[in-house]
C-alpha cells in the first residue's frame, strides 16, 4: 500500500497534494534521488540554504550502489547510467577511494571530470522540474516551451511564491536552493514517511523497467538484512558433522570444519536479495571472499545440487523434529510436497526448475558470469 503524505495546516491540503505528484510523470530517477537527497541534508544540518553540489553528490552516492552492483535500469533518459559504470572502473565501491594505479594528478582529474559530467546530467532538470506541479496552472509550463523556458518560468514563480500563503517547498538561487522554514519544518519532522513514500515510488517505478530482477526493494533503500545466520549455521553445521561423507567446500573442494566455514549464496544475493535455503551453501572464508558477487561457473551447479540433496538427506535422518523454517521453505519455494522433499529426483528436478531461470536472467543483466575458484 503506498504512504499518504502526512497532512500539514500550514501549508494546507493541496500544497501537500502538489508535494504528492512532485514524482509524477518521470523518465528517469532523478526526482526521487532528489527527494531522498533533500531529505538527508534537511536532517543532517536542518540548513534552508542547501547547495545543488551537495545535493548531487548525495545523488551520485546513492546511484552507485543499484546501478553498478545491482545492475538496475534506472529508466530510458538516464545517461548517467554509463558514466557511472565508468566511475566504477575507477574507485573502489566500499571506500569510493580511487583505484591505487589511478591514484595519480591525471587519474584524479579523470575522477573528477567524470563525477562532473554526472552530476551536471542529474541537475540537467530535476531542480526545477521537480517544482512544477505547484505552478501547472501557470500558462508558460505547456509542452510547446522549451526546456531554457520552463526553468526560466519556474525560477520566476518559485521567486514570487516563496513570501506567499502557498509557498513552494523552495526558490532556486545561483548553485543552491532555498528551502522555505515551513517546508524545511516539515520534511524534518515527517522524513521517515517521506522517504518510505519516496521508496515506494521509485520501486514501483524501477519495476517497470526492470521486470526480471527480483526484490528491488532491497536494493535501493530498504535492504534486507542478510541476518546473523544462527539457523542456517547451525543446519549446516548439522550437516557437516552428520553427514555420511565429508563435506567439501563447494569451489575449493577442501573439507569443511564445522566450527570454521561461511555460507555463500549461489546466485549473488545482490540479485536475488534474499536468504531462502536453496541458493546457500557451506564454503571456505577464502572462496565465498573471492567469489563476490559473480555466478560461479555451470561446472559447480551438479556439486551444489548433490550438497542440497545431501543437507535435505541428513536432516531427515538425524534431525526430522529441527530446523522447521528451513525445511518449509525449502518445500514451498520448490513446490514440492513432504515426500517428495526427501527423494532425490523430485527435489533435484524442482531445484533446477527454480534456479536455472534465474541464473540466467542474472547474465541477462550484466551480473559477471563463469567465475572458477583459483
């Protein structure tokens, strides 16, 4: 259910309500990185006066993440998709630290210019046109005018509103915005739902132009926390001292210690973005830390679906009355009745079903596919 804005009286029912459709008719995600921009400098420093630098720099960082790990389309008009992944190449996306060979003047300057271009792309429009719904009565904001217009015309009104009854969320100034007491008040003391309303647009949004990945949600603002893995672990560890033969690190082949081993999500969990039993399994520190986010080589699948089998055999044997959370959702999401879980064909049948699907929608999308532990 999408959030309704929380009403305001003095700023009254329809300046909230233009407030509402400021992320309407969009082609790209600007406005929302805008919105979520404004709202975390309005809760930093609770300044009026905010500068349009900072506020794309804010932007740039909260675009780097879903474009460039999560792979997402970020809409049609989007151009700074490319430099961004241009960026990427540069500097480090844990640390932003520029990348130690580029750590040079030039590479610097290379840096630099290439956040520029980036951010002068995001600030193209959205400042002004984020405003136009409160001045879509005004004559010279039809579809005829020319963009140079249309930011003219706005600026114009947004200046002569601002010491109204009825004033804009904020003027433009030279390289800032002014954001009016009232509204600044207002996104201060309302920013959690405002930013979940926000959210909640632009996943909408953001699913229409990329229908084939899943839990968008998680990827650009609410994300899932991967936990601390106590069931897990302990049904693998389970696993590893109960099984019949030594388990082995799914891409090392070296045998697992069960007070010592990681889990690793088969499909990245930056794609599918989630924690469900049939994508995870027990590997070495030192293979899940090389392996990333990539999809391992289709060499590991028939291994990682003897280990699934293997797991699903020695709870049944040494622990039917555990781990019920686990086992269900294994059966639920492989669509598999109680018996059928436990023999090795059906489940094997119906994991490949589920996964192979969405390894590939996961190339599809750019995810580096074919990665061999070396």
């Amino acid at each position: 259910m999408e959030t309704t804005l929380p009403k305001e009286h003095s700023l009254g029912d329809r300046a909230i309500a233009n407030l509402a459709r400021a992320l309407d008719e969009t082609a790209a995600s600007y406005k929302f990185l805008w919105t979520l921009a404004i709202l975390e400098e309005v809760e930093k420093t609770g300044e009026t006066v905010i500068s349009t630098g900072k506020l794309a720099s804010i932007m740039l960082r909260k675009s780097v993440v879903p474009i460039n790990r999560f792979k997402l389309n970020f809409g049609f008009h989007d151009r700074a998709a490319e430099r961004l992944k241009n960026l990427a190449s540069m500097i480090s996306l844990d640390t932003g630290e520029i990348r130690p060979d580029l750590d040079t003047v030039a590479g610097r300057r290379k840096v630099d210019e290439n956040v520029h271009r980036i951010q002068k792309e995001m600030l193209q429009k959205v400042p002004h046109r984020w405003l136009q719904p409160f001045f879509d009565q005004e004559k010279p904001l039809n579809p005829t005018r020319t963009e140079s217009v249309v930011r003219r015309a706005i600026t114009q009104f947004a200046e002569k509103a601002y010491e109204t009854r009825e004033p804009p969320p904020y003027k433009l100034g030279d390289g800032v915005i002014c954001l009016h007491p009232l509204w600044r008040d207002y996104f201060k003391r309302n920013a959690s739902i405002i930013r979940g309303w926000c959210l909640w647009r632009w996943a909408h949004y953001l699913r229409t132009r990329n229908p084939n990945i899943p839990s968008i949600v998680n990827k650009i603002g609410f994300p899932e926390s991967r936990g601390q893995w106590q069931q897990e672990q302990k049904f693998w560890q389970m696993v590893i001292e109960r099984a019949p033969r030594k388990v082995r690190c799914l891409y090392s082949k070296n045998v697992l210690d069960p007070a010592n081993f990681h889990l690793d999500h088969y499909i990245p969990w930056s794609f599918i973005g989630h924690n469900r039993p049939w994508n995870i399994a027990p590997v070495t520190q030192e293979a899940n830390v090389k392996k990333g986010d990539k999809l391992p080589h289709h060499k590991y699948f028939p291994d990682f679906l003897s280990l699934q089998k293997q797991a699903i055999r020695t709870w049944k044997k040494h622990a039917p009355g555990r781990f019920a959370p686990i086992v269900e959702a294994y059966r639920v999401d492989l669509q598999l009745t109680k018996s059928q879980l436990v023999q090795p064909t059906p489940f094997g049948v119906a994991l490949k079903r589920t996964m192979l699907p969405i390894i590939e929608t996961a190339k599809n999308n750019d995810f580096e596919s074919g990665w061999r532990y070396r």
